[in-house]
C-alpha cells in the first residue's frame, strides 16, 4: 500500500523527482531508469524493511568484495512479444539481446554458491522468482559468433554452402588475377587497375580503351575518365558466386527461424529475468546513491515519530559537495506528546530548506532508499502527507494563492490523522495578517487535536504563542548570527524564532528614519513578544526538567525501598538459616551419641534387662524425632518461604538456590520449574527453592580474590544437593565444594544424592575417598536420608 498525498503531486513538491534523477544516473538499463522514476513510496513498515535488507545485503557484497557484476541489459519486452507470436523470425540485433539476457541470467545463477546463498538469503530470493533451463544458455551461442555472424556450423546446409562459397571465390581470384595481369601487361588498364562496383571485381579502364576489353560495364567516374568494367570470362563465375550467396541468405533465415522456434516457449522465462535483472539493477542503483552521499539505513519504527540526528537535505548536501561548500546537518527529536513544530526565524535562514529536508528525506526512507542521517536515527511509516508549499495559484480553476491555500487546508482537515504528516510553509501567509494569523491558528488548534505530525513554518506571533501554550505542539528557531547579521542554518528546538526584519533592514542600508518610524508602528508590545516568548519557553524546560528530575528521584526512593526490604529479608532469613545450621549440628552430635548409647543398650540386652533397654531406647528415639520437626520445620521457614512471588521471576534473571550461595542464571521456565546455568552446568530447580540474586562478577584481580579468600571461605554452606546433575557434573561440583570445605572451619557436610542407581553415591564415596583430612563418611539413619545421604566429617 502507497502514501496518499495531498495533493497528488505533493511528491513533487518536495523535489523527490530530482531526489529520484540523482539515482537513475546510476542505473544500467532504461527499464530501470523509469522504475526508478515511478518508485513507490510505500506505507509498509514491513515492505519498506525487506527492500532495506535487500540494499544491506548489496553493500556487505560489495564490501566483501563479491557482489553480482550486471552486464547491459537491454529492453526485451517488445521482441519477446513478437517472439511470442508463430512462426515470427525476429532480426538479429533483437536476438542478440535477447541472448545477452539470458547470458545474463546463466552469470547471475553461477555466482550464487551454497555459501552465497546463506549469505544473501534475500537477493538469492529474488532469482529463485525466475528460471531458466540450462539448455536455453546455448541455443543462440550455437548459431552466433560472439561478434554476431551466423556460424558455419548452424547447420549441414550452411556449412557445404560456405565451403561452395569460398571455393567460387578462388576460382574468381585466379581467373581475375590473370586477366588482371594479361590487361595491365599490355597497358590497357590505369594506375590502381581494379576496384570494386555493385559487391564485383572489376577492371580500372581509361575511357578510351574501353572498346578494347569485353565485358560489363558497372560504373564510371565522376570524370567520365575512367570506365569500371567486369571481365567477359568471370561474369559467369560472379553469377555463380551470387545464386551461392542468395542460398547461403535462404538457409540463414531457416536457421534463425528454427531458432526462435526453439526459443518461444521460454518468453514468459525471459520477462521474468528481465524483470528479475531490472530488481537488482534497482538495489545497486540505490546503493551506489546512497554511497555518493554516505546515506544509512536508519532505525525503522512501525508507528510515526520525528527522531532524526545529524540529518542532512539530500539534495543540498550533493550541491555543496560539488560546490566544495558545508552544509549544516539538523537534529529533530520530539518527546513525549509533541508531534507538530512550529519553525520560525529569518527569511533565507532556512526554514523552507529544513521543513524540505524532512518532508524529503521522510519520502526517501518509504521508498526504501537510505538517507543521509547519523545511524542512531529512527523514522517511522506515515501513510498520509499533506503538502502546500509555494505560489498555489490557479488560473484554470478562478483562485488565487490564498483561496488555493484554503482550499488544501480543508482537504488537509478532512483527511489528517494520527498517522499523517503535514508540511506547510509560510502558514497563514498571502491575506491580511490579523485575519490570516486568526484563521492559520484555528488549522493548528485542529491538526493539533487530530494528533497529526507536521513542520510548518511561519513569521506570525499568535501562531508562536499558540504552540508555547497548547500540548502537542513545540517551537523551533532557525539560529541567526546577530553580531554578523546571518544565517547559521542551525536550528534550535524548544524557542520560537524571530524574523530579525529590522536588523537585517539595516544591514541592507535602509535610511535610519524610516527604520525608526516603522519601529514605532509596530509598537513596543509587539516587539518585544518575541522575547518574552523566549523566556517563557526557557522557564518552561527548567520546569519541565526539575518535574524529570522530582521523578527520577520518585524511582530512586522506590528502588532504596525495595532494596531495604529486600535486605530486611535477608537479614531474617540468614538468622534462621543460623538456628537451622545449630540445630543441624546438634542433631549430629545426636546421632554420635547414638553410638554410645547403642553399645549401652547391647550391654543391658546382655545383661537381659529388656525393659530398660526399651526405655532408653525410646527415649533416644523420641528425643532424636522432636530435634528433626524442629530441623523440618526451620527448612520450611527459611527454604519454602512463600514470601517471595515466583511470577517475579523471568527468563535472564540471576538467582541463587536458597540450599546454597552459587548464583546461576534462568534460561527457561517451565510452569513451575527453572533451568539454570550455574558456571558449566545446567540443573532444573523449582522457582520455590530460588532467590534473586545480583549478576556476578566474571573477572576478578588476583589480589581481590585473595583478600576476600577468607570471607568468601565462611560462606560455604554445609549442605550440597547434587540430584538431577550428570555423572561428569557432579564430579566437578563435589570437588569444588569438598575443596571450599577443607578451607573453611566447617566440622562436618552433608550431600544429599538421592538413591537413584547410585552412581551419584559412588561419585561422592570416591572424591571423598582421595582426600586423607576427612576422618569419616557415612549414611545417616532412615529418617534422616538413610542412602540418599552422605555424611562427611574432618
């Protein structure tokens, strides 16, 4: 779908047809001069960003040194039209160029290797829209030289025909030669002796030898001095040799006629690599252009917004670089609400260029053609823009500019909406200034309403207040140099300009006292309204970036009290962490007790007091139960709190297990289960046994981790759960946590393996086997992991 312009040839108006002249000087063929010419200015923010890749993919050809090298491709469509009717014979020139398409075509088939393929997915896209059979390549290189002629061998006829020919012209040159020879011995003939007349030798004879040679006269000279006469003994010869080459023309026309025969089922073939040949000469045409004035693809935003940095008016720029002049490049970024400027300032400072440059350059990105912008520019799609620049005047329809003006002004409000772009110069111009100031207002107040984006400029007061005061709306100066009186062509959003009428008067010469009295009509209010309206609008921005400010700090304080309550937190969830690690411990030295005691209780089943060895042994039980509740228990409230929200969590976050301190990062979720990266391995943990945690440093200085060794060291958690890890993974984690282990003062650790096959029983066994520091290793009783669990102890 195109941009809807008002009026049609609003295009134009912005000079997007010389914009589209500076391109085609680039382009190979005619055909694509005029696609180029017709280009559409698209309202697809998807069409307008795969031509865009189309044109990448072009430049990182040229810059890898392998683009496509496009031969001259000539129009076609005509002759294969003719070729499509039967039994039509086309010229040879017609031919010609259609085989120089298809050679074209067979070029560009070989240049896409596998590897080409991949790396230009989207121009490897375009020539798979066309085929052609490989045997097509050589039907015309068979009956045609490289220079065009008919080869000998197009055909059995052609070839006995040619040997004929040439074996005649033999016979001719002896004979000639003899009878050349036997005239000029008996000085019969001038100077040059032979010539050439009506494709025949013949004898160079004065005038009045002429009676003494038979044979036919062909020609004579401007003088009448010399007569050019074919000998009697050849001329049956030279019949001959004419029937040979009139055959020789016969079997010619039969060949090229079965040629385009052979040719004819592939017309339809033959549009389509033409047009195929047409679309890259399009995209290298629009590269080359975009070189010559180092344009960029900008940032592509699928909604309209005015963001452009260090953006030039494409057709200034090549202007003064070939006048060796600078030109002056313009940002325009509107935050917020704003979506309409309001340009004002001196005349010739610039106004109608900048408000040109965006209109043109807004032209150029929809029709896919880079712009000269910095590359952090974004622009967006608008599918309507509304264009009234210069002497609107018409003869034909009875109006006059202003009348014409007001008359796109109502289609402009019959049609503008939050997805048009407007573009006005001189707003309000061409009537009485109160009443057109008034009238240019009301338009505005509607457009702005209309959430319209837009670039007009004017010298009117009201028209400044108005975009001072409304939302929506923001002023923008062309910046003029007052001390030298002229224009720097910077513009400057967030003021209103001034026309700087009487200074630049000045400059000019005007007398002095017709300075002073205009100052004096114009009233000292209005003089100065300019000025107050620049000082307005500077107090407005402190306001608007102390209420920025005042906001910032709003977040900042948010952030300082969430990350109180976070501390909070954790501060009471390491408290109980403590009383679970005391308890813990308490509950081993329980179970060593139980040593003793057990070998108690056998001494007093020997001695056959069972009773007792009932009670003791109940007692030891009870004892050792109500210690794992209240072990279970703390492991509820501080591993299974349900403070923390799991829907906080999300795919890149850091977390930490709440059973240890190593910090990994979520690379999935899946319903209430998170895969993690924890250093080199991957584990599914519940989003319950999770914690936030900060990124952690990757890189650290030999000297911090030494000096931090200690600290760290005390961190260790007793207790490792390496269920669900691989056998290869669980090696590296256990060696790396019993290494942590024997620096740190930790008594004794648990890991918990589950019971599985047991080959994770056997990783722990044998790790904790190779170091000699650890005194003992065990498995608990039942009820405190039995199998599942390995006790080790220094």
């Amino acid at each position: 779908m195109n941009v809807h312009f008002i009026p049609e040839d609003g295009w134009r108006k912005l000079e997007f047809d010389k914009l589209l002249d500076q391109i085609v000087q680039y382009c190979i063929s005619d055909h694509t001069k005029s696609r180029i010419q017709n280009l559409d200015i698209s309202s697809s923010s998807e069409f307008i960003n795969r031509e865009f890749q189309k044109i990448k993919e072009w430049s990182l050809s040229n810059d890898e040194k392998e683009s496509l090298q496009l031969m001259a491709i000539y129009e076609v469509e005509e002759d294969v039209n003719l070729l499509r009717k039967e039994n039509y014979v086309l010229s040879v020139d017609a031919i010609l160029k259609i085989n120089l398409l298809i050679q074209n075509h067979k070029r560009i088939q070989n240049h896409f290797t596998a590897q080409k393929k991949a790396k230009y997915p989207l121009l490897f896209g375009i020539f798979e829209q066309s085929f052609l059979p490989n045997e097509v390549y050589f039907f015309v290189d068979r009956v045609f030289t490289e220079e065009g002629d008919v080869k000998d061998s197009a055909s059995p006829e052609l070839l006995s025909i040619s040997k004929q020919l040439k074996s005649k012209q033999r016979a001719i040159d002896q004979e000639f030669n003899k009878i050349l020879g036997s005239f000029r011995n008996q000085g019969l003939l001038t100077d040059s002796s032979e010539s050439y007349r009506n494709g025949r030798r013949v004898l160079s004879v004065p005038a009045e030898n002429k009676r003494k040679i038979k044979g036919i006269i062909h020609d004579e000279s401007g003088t009448g001095k010399t007569v050019f006469i074919e000998p009697e003994a050849i001329i049956s010869l030279n019949n001959d040799l004419f029937d040979l080459f009139a055959e020789r023309k016969r079997e010619i026309f039969k060949i090229i006629k079965s040629l385009c025969a052979e040719l004819r089922p592939y017309c339809d073939n033959f549009l389509d690599s033409f047009e195929l040949q047409t679309e890259y000469d399009v995209i290298q045409s629009k590269c080359a252009y975009s070189s010559s004035v180092n344009a960029v693809i900008p940032k592509i935003n699928e909604s309209p917004i005015f963001s452009f940095k260090s953006a030039y008016h494409p057709l200034l720029l090549l202007k003064n670089k070939k006048a060796g002049k600078i030109t002056v490049p313009f940002d325009l970024i509107l935050h917020g609400q704003n979506k309409m400027l309001l340009i004002s300032g001196p005349n010739a400072g610039g106004k109608s260029i900048l408000m040109k440059a965006i209109g043109l350059l807004q032209l150029m990105f929809q029709a896919s053609i880079p712009i000269p912008v910095g590359s952090d520019t974004t622009m967006g799609v608008f599918k309507k823009i509304c264009v009234d620049i210069g002497d609107q005047q018409s003869i034909e329809d009875d109006l006059s500019t202003y009348s014409s003006r007001l008359k796109n002004m109502k289609e402009f409000c019959d049609t503008l909406d939050q997805e048009s772009l407007v573009l006005i110069d001189e707003f309000g111009s061409g009537t009485d200034p109160t009443i057109g100031g008034a009238i240019a207002e009301a338009l505005l107040r509607d457009f702005v309403h209309k959430k319209s984006f837009g670039v007009i400029t004017s010298h009117y007061s009201n028209l400044k207040l108005y975009a001072f005061k409304a939302q929506g709306i923001v002023n923008g100066a062309m910046i003029f140099d007052q001390k030298e009186l002229q224009a720097t062509y910077e513009m400057k959003v967030g003021r209103p300009g001034s026309s700087f009428a009487f200074e630049i008067a000045a400059k000019t010469g005007l007398d002095e006292g017709i300075l002073k009295y205009a100052k004096s009509k114009t009233g000292e209010e209005n003089v100065h309204v300019e000025d107050l309206l620049t000082d307005l609008q500077r107090e407005k921005k402190d306001l608007e970036l102390k209420v920025e400010m005042l906001e910032n700090k709003g977040k900042d304080l948010e952030k300082l009290i969430k990350n109180y309550e976070s501390l909070h937190g954790e501060l009471e969830y390491k408290r109980k962490k403590l009383n679970l690690e005391k308890k813990t411990q308490l509950l081993v030295e329980k179970n060593q007790e139980n040593k003793v005691l057990e070998k108690l209780i056998k001494e007093i089943k020997e001695n056959q007091n069972l009773a007792k060895a009932k009670a003791v042994s109940k007692a030891i039980k009870n004892e050792q139960s109500k210690l794992s509740e209240q072990i279970s228990t703390l492991k509820k409230d501080v591993f299974y709190n349900k403070s923390i929200d799991i829907s906080m969590f999300k795919k890149g976050d850091f977390v930490k297990m709440k059973t240890g301190s190593d910090i990994g990062q979520i690379i999935r979720i899946k319903k209430d289960m998170a895969e993690l990266v924890v250093g080199i391995m991957r584990m599914f943990v519940p989003l319950i046994e999770l914690l936030p945690a900060r990124e952690p440093i990757e890189t650290q200085s030999r000297k911090s981790v030494i000096a931090n060794l200690s600290s760290n060291l005390q961190d260790v958690d007793p207790i490792l759960d390496i269920r669900g890890l691989m056998k290869g993974e669980a090696i590296k984690v256990v060696e790396d946590f019993l290494d942590k282990v024997l620096l740190s003062n930790i008594y004794e650790v648990k890991i918990i393996h589950g019971v599985g096959n047991g080959v994770l029983k056997k990783v722990v066994w044998n790790k904790a086997k190779e170091y000699k520091d650890f005194t003992k290793i065990w498995h608990p009783e039942e009820n405190a992991g039995g199998e599942g669990v390995t006790l080790i102890q220094l």
